[in-house]
C-alpha cells in the first residue's frame, strides 16, 4: 500500500485555552512537480467535464493517488488541473 500525502508530516499537540490537547499535522512543503514527475503524460478529457481522481485512475490505475499526478504538475488548486479539456498533464514517475 502506498503512503499517504501526509504520511511525511509530523503529528503535532497542542493545549488549547480549555488545557485539552489539540493534535495536527505540521505543514506539508510540495514538491517540485519536476522531482516527481516522470516522462508519461495524460490528457485530460475533450469533451466531458473530467476529475483529477478519473484521470489518476485511468492513468495510474488508482483514483487514490490523484495528488500524485496534482504534485507532478505543481497545483496548489488540484481542481484547476481539470479546467483544460485536451490538456496534458504530467504523471509522477513510477514511485508508485
């Protein structure tokens, strides 16, 4: 099973005014798209509105590793990806 895109990130705690602990995840710092990206591209859809987690799917073979494909293209907004119809999108490399 593949690790998570917050598997890397620390798990923090806090006390909150109440004196409860609060636990979070530390910031998650993106990667180049470049460091993960690997030489295979996928287009996304001509005509129908198309989903991050449908290309992933299709692609990769796992609608689950979408952010995947959202890092190697450097998206802070995994959704604007979509937004193209016949847009290449590049796929991460075979880390998978």
């Amino acid at each position: 099973m593949n690790a998570g895109r917050y598997a890397s990130c620390a798990q923090l705690t806090r006390q909150d005014p109440w004196g409860r602990s609060v636990s979070y995840l530390a910031i998650r710092i993106l990667p180049l798209g470049e460091s993960v990206a690997g030489s295979a591209t996928a287009r996304v859809g001509g005509s129908e509105v198309d989903r991050l987690d449908l290309i992933a799917n299709r692609a990769i073979g796992d609608p689950m590793q979408a952010w995947r494909i959202a890092d190697a293209n450097d998206a802070m907004d995994p959704f604007s990806l979509c937004g193209v119809a016949g847009a290449a999108l590049n796929l991460p490399a075979s880390q998978l």
